[in-house]
C-alpha cells in the first residue's frame, strides 16, 4: 500500500533537517518560529533554544526574538536587562549587514560594528558610553534648537532632550524634560530619539521601559535592512 505525506509534514521535515543536521541560521530561525506558536512550556522552551542557537551565528531575527523571550519570559525567565542586550545585538547585526553591503559606509565603520557584533558585553558598554557624547546640529543656538523642538522637528526635540539629560549648552540638568523631549522624537520614528529614549531608560534603571523602545529601535533597523537588502 503507497503511504502519501501530507505536503506540510514534508516541508517541516525538511525544514528540521536544515536546522538541526545542516545547522542554518535561518532554517532554525523558522524551526523555533514553529515551535513558539505551539501551545505548553515545553514548546515555548524549545522554541527559546532554537532561536539561541541561530543567534550565535549573528542572525537578526533570532537576536530579536531572543530578547522578546526574555522581555516577556517565554522560554526563560525574565529579565529586562538580559533583553536589552538581546535587542542591542540585533540592532547591531542588521546595522553590521547594511554596512557590509553599502559602498557609502567607510571601512572603520564596518570594522567598529563587527568588534560590537563579536562583543556583545563590548557593545553595551560603548552604548553606555555613547550617550553622554552628544551630538550637536552645526552652527544651531540652543535657542534655534529649542524652537525647532517646539515646532515638531524631531531631531531638534531629540538634541533638546539630551541637552537637558546631560545639563549642556546652557540648560541645566532636567530629567524630566530630557524624557519629554526624547519620547516626542521617538514617537515620530527618529532613529535617534527611539535610540536616545532606550539610553535615557537604562541609565535611569527603568529597564522595562528601556526594554520596549530597544525593542522598537531594533525592530526598525531590522526593517531597514529588509528594504536595502531585500532579506
């Protein structure tokens, strides 16, 4: 008697076989994807597994899901901070393919990405680091950049917000204010501000907040590369 598979069984027959035997990132990304969408602890486990193996090979998507695993404790147990460096990882391994890619990106940059790729615990302290450098809008008066800030520009609103979190160009320090002022660019989708805002939380300890917009700055990058690289 001929025996028929059902052509889904086959799919993920083959698609375990690419994962667990040929050891594909993305073949295990999509195992674990399976797997989450099971019901039981068992499942959800499982699927955490997956998605850490196929991040050690630096793939996005899974460094994403990792930290979402932690951020809600699926599969683990949870931990804001864990997730953190989870989404901070996948920010910086979809930022590391774009500039792999692009003939605009200097060398030193592709070179700086890959250390922080290669060093998570390296990459979280030059993200640490790199907050209290601010970055300046050329030949803008804190007044101009307050204006513009006022007016909805969300790069001002975000030079306005770290003025105010660093206590610099005239402000004093006002912490308050640097939150209003980050979150107001962030909303509007300023790479920058969404960047800034997650800084801001982790130095203030507030690591659930922190964990929402890494999450929301990683998800964007990752979309970014999508659009310049088609994967």
């Amino acid at each position: 008697m001929e025996i028929t598979l059902d052509s889904r069984f086959v799919q993920y027959l083959e698609l375990r076989n690419r994962a667990l035997k040929k050891r594909e990132p993305t073949a295990l990304y999509q195992l674990a994807q399976v797997y989450s969408h099971m019901n039981g602890k068992e499942a959800k486990r499982k699927a955490y597994e997956l998605y850490k193996i196929s991040a050690a090979f630096g793939y996005a998507e899974a460094q994403f899901m990792m930290g979402v695993c932690c951020e809600n404790g699926t599969g683990i147990r949870r931990s804001e901070q864990m997730a953190i460096m989870w989404y901070l990882r996948a920010e910086i391994s979809a930022a590391s393919d774009i500039a792999d890619h692009s003939e605009f990106v200097e060398k030193t940059e592709q070179e700086r990405l890959r250390l922080y790729r290669e060093d998570p615990y390296f990459a979280a302290e030059m993200d640490d680091a790199a907050y209290a450098q601010l970055d300046l809008q050329e030949d803008a008066a804190i007044d101009e950049i307050a204006f513009a800030a006022e007016a909805g520009d969300p790069a001002a609103q975000d030079c306005l917000g770290h003025s105010y979190a660093l206590g610099c160009n005239g402000l004093e320090e006002d912490h308050k204010a640097a939150e209003y002022w980050h979150r107001k660019s962030a909303q509007q989708g300023w790479l920058a501000g969404m960047h800034h805002l997650a800084q801001f939380y982790k130095r203030a300890e507030r690591y659930r907040e922190a964990a929402e917009w890494y999450r929301k700055f990683a998800e964007l990058r990752i979309k970014q590369r999508k659009t310049e690289l088609g994967w």
